[in-house]
C-alpha cells in the first residue's frame, strides 16, 4: 500500500498538473489497459464506449494486447506481454492503434517485436517511447503500480526515470526492458471469455446479458 501511494504521489509532481483533464484515452476489446499515470485500471464489463480521462501532459499507460482464436468449438486467447508506453498529449483523442491478428503466429511475432501506433483523433501519429516490464513464472496476480515504480528507477526508453525511495532494501530491481510472461497464467481467463462470447452476441442478448450482471 504505501508503495503504491508513493508512486501516486511522486507522479502528481512529475505529470503536470490541470483543472480539467482533457486528453480521452479510447480502447477496443483487443487491448487491455492496466495502469494510466500512477494509477490501476479497472476494466468496465460490456461497455461499448471504453475510453479513459486523462490529464494534460505526459502519459504513461502499462497495457497488453488480447487475441482470440477459433479452433472448432474451443477458443483461446494470445496474451502479449505488459508494454508500457510514455507519451505527451494535451487536449486531444488519443488511440492505440495495434495491428489485428489473424493467426496465433502473427501474435506471438507481434509480442517478440512489438509494432504498432499511437494516434490522435485526426489520425495523425503520435511519438513514443516503449518498453516491457519484467515479471516471468506462474502468476496469479501483478502489482503493476510496485512493478512501474521499479521500472520508473530504471533508464529504460518509457521509464519516468523517478528517484528511488524505499523504507526497506528491496531484494531485486531489475534493468531490462524485456520481459517473459508465462501462458499458464489463469488470472483474467475467465473475464476474456465473457468479453470474447459477448462480443459474438446480438445486441438483444447484450442487454439481457448485462442485465444480468447489474442484478448481481
């Protein structure tokens, strides 16, 4: 908890700072967003409108893409690893602009070299900086935040490159920009298989599925 209030804090001072936050983060189903400037995101189920408020300046967002693939009546998904871009914007739309997969192949070449676009709303191409951050064996649950202040004291290509402050040594810091994620992790299977059927819906079962949820 208190590393995680540190890192809020710290990136209050570094991102400026404004009244109204006016730069619209929009997202599709194919990416899933973690953390936005300090902050954990918490994905909206079935919202076709997913796009989140950001504050004028520098961005830092920690995201992954989500693939999905048919093979007779089983479906499974592709996870890349956690990138994590930096980026200026004020007062604009902004998109993350990765390419569709139409095969696991194209996945995993896509999550060996990350290749993609951050765009404004005219389509225009946005410059930035990316990098990944390291975490490999099983996993059944990250902290990114504690995970983006270990990178942020680092001098990769996305870091804040913040001042290290810790109350105890911590026993490993790691430097790389790479990292390897283990596929056996089970964490969010279950969320992308109610995104990936809803998704293949028609919009009366829509409403009626996400009745269904509300009433819980």
């Amino acid at each position: 908890m208190r590393i995680k209030l540190f890192l809020a804090s710290v990136l209050s001072g570094v991102l400026p700072f404004a009244a109204h936050a006016d730069v619209t983060l929009h997202l599709n189903h194919g990416i899933e967003l973690l953390a936005f400037n300090g902050q954990e995101y918490q994905s909206k189920m079935f919202d076709n409108d997913n796009h989140v408020v950001l504050t004028d300046g520098t961005q830092q967002l920690a995201f992954r893409s989500i693939a999905s693939f048919e093979k007779g009546k089983d479906v499974s998904f592709q996870k890349s690893d956690v990138i994590v871009v930096k980026f200026d914007a004020s007062g604009k739309d902004v998109y993350l602009d990765l390419p569709e997969f139409k095969s696991k192949r194209e996945a995993v070449a896509f999550n060996k070299n990350p290749n993609f676009q951050i765009l404004d709303g005219d389509k225009n191409a946005i410059a930035f900086e990316q990098g990944k951050l390291i975490k490999s064996g099983f996993q059944l649950s990250r902290d990114y935040l504690a995970e983006l202040q270990r990178y942020n004291e680092t001098d990769q290509p996305a870091s804040l490159q913040l001042i290290a402050v810790y109350e105890t040594k911590p026993k490993h810091e790691p430097r790389s920009s790479t990292v390897v994620v283990n596929e056996t992790s089970i964490t969010n299977e279950v969320e992308y298989q109610l995104h990936y059927w809803y998704e293949k819906a028609d919009e009366a079962t829509k409403e009626k599925f996400k009745a269904f949820v509300n009433a819980g």
